[in-house]
C-alpha cells in the first residue's frame, strides 16, 4: 500500500479567509486574525507582521496591530472546506478517507500511480487539482496510513514531500519525528520534555511496560500503527449525489461583483464534486440570502438564479463567466450574509478530448458557450432560432422559437408533406414579398433588369387552411451581380392580389 496524506496546516483561517472574500496568503490583505477560546488561533501575513502570534489574547492582539479584524473559528466551516479537498482527491482514487485527529485527507493510492504516471505525475497533477481551493497542503507519502500523516504534519520542505517506499524507509524518516505530535503525546508534553524524549527514536528507546505505565497504553498502539506493527483500519468517505455548498460572508456583499468574489470558492468545490464523480456540470443554482431590513417582510429572503449550460462543463472559468453574467442582470434586494450553490445535474460520461487542430467538435463547443453567455447576458426569450415547419409555403416554412424550446412536434394529419429542402432557398426571407416593377414582362430591381437564371420552382399548396398558393419561384441575378429569389402568380385569378412580380428573398 501508499497512503498519500494532505494536511492543511492553516485550514481554519483559509477557510474564514475564504468567507471574507480575500487569500490567506495574499500579501495586500489587510491584517486578519482567526479566534478561538478568546485567543488567536491563527493570523494572516500582514498580522504577523505587526507581531500578532497564535496564543495571544484578543486585546494583546489589538494594541498590536488596531486595525486587526478578527473571525471566529467555526468546525462546521472547517468540515466543508476540507470536505471540498477530500472531493477532489476522489477524482484520482475511490481509496479516501479523513484523519480523525488533524486537518488531513488520507488516499491510497498505489493502484493509481500507473495510471497517473507515477509518483512524481500524480502529485503534480493533484496539487493543480487542490489549487483553486486557495488551501496550503502539506503532503507525504508512506506505506501506512498514520506514518503518512506524521511525514505531512512534521515537513513540508521538500519539492514532493517525505516519501517513503516501504517500511524500512519509514522507520528511518518516523525516527526524527517529534513525539508530541502523537495524540496520545500531547498531554505529556512537559513530561516528556523534562526526561528528554523528543523524537520517536528516544520513545522506542525506552522499555515499552514501563512507557506504557507511564504515559498509557494508546501512546504504544499509536506508534506502532505509525510503523506498521499493528492494523490501522479506515473508513471510505461516500461522495454525496447531491452538491450544497454554504458560505457565511464574514462581510455582507452589497454588490454583484462582491458575491461573485465570495462565490469563486464554492465555484471550485462544486468542480472538486463533479470531477470526484467522472462527469460534467449541466446547471446549477446560486442562493443568496439577504440581510432582514424590514421587520414586515417586504423585501424578499434571499434571491436564487439558476444557470442552465448549453453544453456541459467542468471548467470553473467558464462557470464563473456564466454566473458573472447572471449577476450583472440581477438587483440584490438587499446586502447578502450567506452564498448556498446547489447542483444535481450533471451530465455523464466522456469528456471531449483536447484538440491540437480545430474541429467540428471544437467549433460546435464554441458556439455552445456562445450562445449559453447570449443567453445570460439577453435572457432566454432574447436567443432565439429558427424551427422548420412542415410547410411548402416559404413565409410558413419556418417559425423563430426560444433557444431552449423542444422540437416542434409532427404535422396533424391532413398538412403539407415533409418540410422543404433549403436547397436553392435563400436564408433571408423579406417578412411582406415586395412588389417589382415590369417592363414588357421582365422584372426589375434598382432601376435594372434582372437576369432569370433557375426556374420555375412551382408551388401549388395550402388548400388545406384557406390559403392557396399557386406561385412560380426563380432565382434571378441583379445589375450588380447579386442573386434574390422572385415570385408571380401561376393563376392571376387564383390570387388577384398577388399580380405581377415579387422580389421575396436575397441569397448571401
């Protein structure tokens, strides 16, 4: 076995950081600081600057650094945020769990390493899979499950990380690693101090009856789980069918750009969730809740937008551009407190190969995401098309339809035939045909004769619904050279409104 352990040492503060909408690690971000038990428990760059240190109590904090703002530490936060990482490490082996003591996700993952390209590959490619997380991720490698956890929580200055092939090798790396970062070590971590015992070289060093005596048996079983002298089993996290993402703003957002900053990370969990499950995303669906302004209840809760892909789409760029579209349509009732994304359709199965040259496919996605932003921008009822109609008739032949429209379903039975060829039909029809002005018979068009070129194409239909059309269709070519297509009546009689020539479409 190869256990890969990610521990996220600053997970608290990146994922209140996450929720006021700025990086842990941004250098430009103003002084921040994370509290728990009313002392801090973490500080961004710009505190620790100005001296604040996790210990410090919250007014020994503020007489440093007086423009500090604070958050509180929040489990159920942390739960989600390394949930989010878990997610994503789903995608690279079904093999995952989380450490019970400590910010870290545990996979197994030798049988992918072939798949992946070896070590070196796969590490590589799931730190870029974590990075739109906003998380700093510790990770080591080794033969058990709790060896790989100490490696990840003891060094992280290493390119890839400890590693350790097999047992052996882990012994040696285990040998330097402090003892107090053993659970078990931890309430004896004076005691241990004052006799010496940093390492857990100079724990085995001792007799184990009496290091069990005095510090507890779950000291031994600890460490001999870290060595693989004793079974260490684990639970497989399930991944959820459904994604619910939450985010508490530790700031209202008054405006759209404000939300859509706010929503990028859960942007980023949501295609952690997709990508754990081998598929795309099809729609999903942002609630913003709103801050209470009036107590009668006149402005709503919370406004919800619904994003619906034209084609399906694992690309968090792509979706942040769709919802920036949503967004910048949408007035916010009131400033919003908390982001819930929603999204239970996802779309299954292979997804497109890149391309080294331009092809229909390619193309095709283009125009997909294309329209999908159209649609954003103008709305559904906006984008529209054309939908063919079983009708011989031009002017009935087809009827516009919004973008997301069905089919239009089968002719009742008595209608026109199957739908017309466009072959020899010009795309642009004139919405009334345009009467032509004739001289001894010949049709004219901006002051010259036009040059019959293809025809009669003869139309004799819809007696069916009171309108009769017995008409003779040409192609005919312009003075400059440009092709229209014309119509005159077949029976004058049979449509005496219809005399003479009509000028009814233009090719190109």
């Amino acid at each position: 076995m190869l256990w890969l352990a990610l521990h996220l040492p600053r997970l608290s503060l990146e994922a209140w950081c996450a929720a006021a909408g700025v990086a842990a690690d941004d250098p430009q971000a103003p002084p921040l600081a994370l509290l728990a038990d009313h002392a801090v428990a973490d500080a961004n760059a710009a505190a620790a600057r100005r001296g604040v240190r996790p210990g410090q109590r919250r007014a020994t904090a503020l007489a440093l650094a007086p423009d500090l703002r604070f958050g509180a530490a929040d489990a159920a936060r942390d739960a989600q945020a390394l949930s989010a990482v878990a997610q994503a490490a789903l995608a690279f082996t079904p093999a995952v769990t989380l450490d019970d003591d400590a910010a870290t996700v545990l996979l197994e993952v030798a049988a992918s390493l072939r798949l992946f390209g070896g070590h070196r590959r796969l590490l590589q490619r799931l730190r870029d899979a974590l990075a739109p997380l906003r998380h700093r991720v510790c990770i080591a490698a080794a033969p058990t499950a709790l060896g790989a956890v100490l490696l990840a929580r003891w060094r992280d200055d290493l390119a890839f990380g400890p590693h350790a092939a097999d047992l052996p090798a882990l012994h040696a790396l285990l040998d330097a690693v402090p003892a107090t970062l053993l659970r078990a070590a931890r309430a004896h971590g004076e005691a241990l101090q004052a006799m010496g015992l940093a390492t857990l070289a100079d724990l085995r060093a001792l007799p184990r009856a009496g290091l069990a005596r005095r510090f507890g048996q779950a000291l031994l079983d600890e460490l001999d789980r870290a060595r693989g002298d004793r079974p260490d089993p684990r639970t497989w996290i399930a991944l959820p069918p459904a994604f619910e993402g939450r985010l508490e703003l530790a700031w209202r957002a008054d405006t759209a750009d404000q939300v859509l900053h706010a929503a990028d990370v859960l942007l980023a969990r949501l295609v952690a969730w997709a990508q754990a499950h081998h598929a795309r995303i099809a729609a999903f669906a942002l609630r913003m809740q709103h801050e209470p302004r009036h107590r009668d209840g006149a402005q709503p809760a919370h406004t919800e937008l619904r994003v619906a892909l034209a084609a399906p789409s694992a690309d968090a760029a792509h979706l942040r551009a769709l919802l920036r579209e949503h967004l910048a349509h949408t007035t916010l009732a009131a400033p919003t407190l908390e982001l819930r994304l929603h999204c239970r359709d996802l779309a299954h199965g292979t997804p497109p190969s890149g391309e080294l040259f331009p092809t229909r496919e390619a193309d095709r996605e283009g125009l997909a995401r294309l329209l999908e932003r159209l649609r954003a921008r103008l709305g559904d009822a906006r984008v529209q098309r054309l939908e063919p109609v079983p009708d011989h008739r031009p002017e009935q032949a087809t009827r516009v339809a919004a973008l997301t429209a069905p089919p239009a379903a089968p002719a009742a039975t008595g209608a026109a035939p199957a739908a017309w060829s466009p072959a020899g039909r010009p795309l642009w029809l004139w919405p009334e045909p345009a009467p032509l002005p004739e001289r001894g018979g010949t049709p004219w068009l901006d002051g010259a004769p036009l040059q019959l070129l293809t025809g009669p194409e003869r139309l004799e239909t819809g007696w069916w619904d009171g309108a009769p059309t017995l008409r003779d269709y040409f192609v005919a070519q312009a003075g400059d050279g440009a092709l229209v297509w014309i119509d005159r009546a077949r029976l004058p009689a049979a449509e005496p409104h219809a005399q003479g020539w009509f000028l009814h479409g233009r090719f190109g």
